[in-house]
C-alpha cells in the first residue's frame, strides 16, 4: 500500500513554500508520497500531516482534517507557534521522522459550539482553541447574561467572551488576562472581554459543565461568534450561545518529551535566572528527543 503524508503550507508565504517543496523532496527519498492538499471521503488514506507555518496554519490543519484522526506534526515558521513541534531549523529532521513513524500521539480536546436563535433555529460549529464571542458593532456594547451548568451566574456588558480548551489558554484567552492552563487539564475557561462589572473574572469549570451566554435584546448590538479566529456564526439580539466540550478530539504528533514547563518558559522567553534545580544538558535533552 502506497503511504501518503500531507504537507499544509501557508500560501501566501514564500518561506513555508519552499520548506514544503524540501519536505516533498525528503519524504520521496524515504518512498512515501506527498499530498498537498485533503479532501474527506475522496483523498486516498493518509497516515500522518506535516503543517509549515504558525498557529495559524495549524488551526488551519485541524479544521481542513477535523474527524479524520490524522496526527498533525506542527513546524514553527511563524513567530510563537505554540501549537508546534519543532522549529524552522528541523524541517528536514522532522519530514526524516515523520516516515519513520518516529514520533507518538498527543489527543487535545475541542470544544462544541452552537448557537441558538430567538426562532429555535441552531448553527453548530467546532474549535481546537477557542469559541469568541463579539460585538456584531464595534462602536456599540454587548449586554450579555452569563450561565454555568443552566444556571445564571452574572449579566454585564462588555466588548466580548472567550470560552477557550486548555490548548486555547496560551491564545486569545491569554492575552486578555486568562490562566494559563497545562494541556492534560480536562477543562473549560471562560474569560470576559473588557467587561463593565465588579465580578467579571476568568472561570475555570469541569469537564463536564458547560457555558451559555445569552445576547440580551437590550444590548446595543447583536453579536457573532468567532470559531479559532477564522470561521463565524451570527449570534442576534436574543440568541443564546452554548459551549461544551465535544468527544471529537485532534491529534498531535510528537517528537520529544519536553514538559509544558520547558515549552511555556521557551515561547515566551520567560526570565528562569537564579534557578538553583537541577537543568538536564542540552545535548541530554537532544538524545531524548531521538535526534
């Protein structure tokens, strides 16, 4: 049987370009076939996705492979890349173990979103990061009511709420003001946007509770809702916001065995100066990761 893996590129950069035409160049050597592109239901089985570029990119993957079980291996040409694996510097490495199978699978949860409307109607949708709900006007306020588990917990106007997985907790969350959650944390936060309230602070829930955010009719816009920063459902004065965590879950695939720790400390260059604990070398941390 043929072996196929699939590189996803950022097309609009010549950089992520050409890493995918060495990447092709790489997994040719190796006798496996490269696939630029997927379609569910009519693209030939693929065992594996290799994705050039940023976050952006690989919420890209996600969503274009979503339900397909396809482990995605993340290479960081963008700026943080927290979602990725390994740096610009090992594409050759990583396309090398990739067709060697070198690598294990990381499962991160994913959010269900839908949203209802005054007439009952309902749109659904997914997110690996975050489901973020908006002002429809950016001159105007979103008067929201907030509910855990169907019960109230707070009304308020803002300028939005994010409702993140903890994979999301380092995106959009992050930068307005929520915890950092550690990966394996099977939960749920909720982080108001510039909200106009004494208690509008980040909520972290359970696995299996959920978020309902309500967009009164005496707000002064309506609202939508943005899936991971690219897709959008229209949430109207009245309509009613719910998320929980979905079963469906999305692969990562894994290289080295690194703790969150040591990756929160890298991405965002934090100051560890006066550290007294004991730090494996680097060529300690290099043999661990199989290179």
């Amino acid at each position: 049987m043929t072996r196929r893996i699939l590189v996803v590129v950022n097309p609009h950069r010549t950089e992520t370009v050409e890493a995918g035409e060495v990447v092709a160049r790489v997994l040719a050597a190796e006798g496996v076939e490269t696939c630029f592109s997927y379609d569910p239901g009519v693209s030939e089985p693929i065992e594996a996705a290799i994705v050039l570029g940023g976050d952006g990119t690989m919420l890209h993957a996600a969503e274009v492979t979503h339900g397909s079980h396809i482990p995605l291996l993340g290479v960081n040409l963008g700026r943080v890349g927290f979602l990725a694996e390994l740096e610009r510097e090992d594409v050759t490495q990583a396309a090398v173990r990739l067709a060697a199978g070198d690598y294990h699978v990381e499962e991160r949860r994913t959010l269900e979103v839908c949203v209802i409307n005054p007439d009952g109607t309902r749109h659904g949708g997914w997110a690996l990061n975050e489901a973020t709900l908006e002002r429809g006007n950016l001159r105007s306020t979103l008067e929201v009511a907030v509910e855990v588990d169907g019960r109230p917990l707070s009304t308020f106007g803002c300028d939005g709420v994010i409702v993140s997985t903890a994979t999301g907790s380092t995106a959009h969350a992050f930068s307005a003001g929520g915890p950092v959650l550690w990966p394996n944390v099977d939960a749920l936060l909720f982080v108001p946007l510039a909200a106009h309230a004494l208690f509008a602070r980040p909520l972290v829930v359970g696995p299996d509770s959920f978020f309902a955010v309500e967009v009164l009719e005496r707000s002064e816009s309506p609202g939508q809702v943005i899936l991971d920063g690219s897709r959008s459902i229209d949430v109207p004065l009245g309509g009613r916001l719910e998320v929980r965590r979905a079963e469906a879950t999305v692969l990562l695939a894994r290289m080295n065995d690194e703790p969150f720790t040591e990756r929160l400390v890298n991405k965002f260059s934090l100051p560890t100066n006066g550290w007294r604990g004991e730090r494996p070398s680097r060529a300690t941390t290099r043999l661990a990761a199989g290179s």
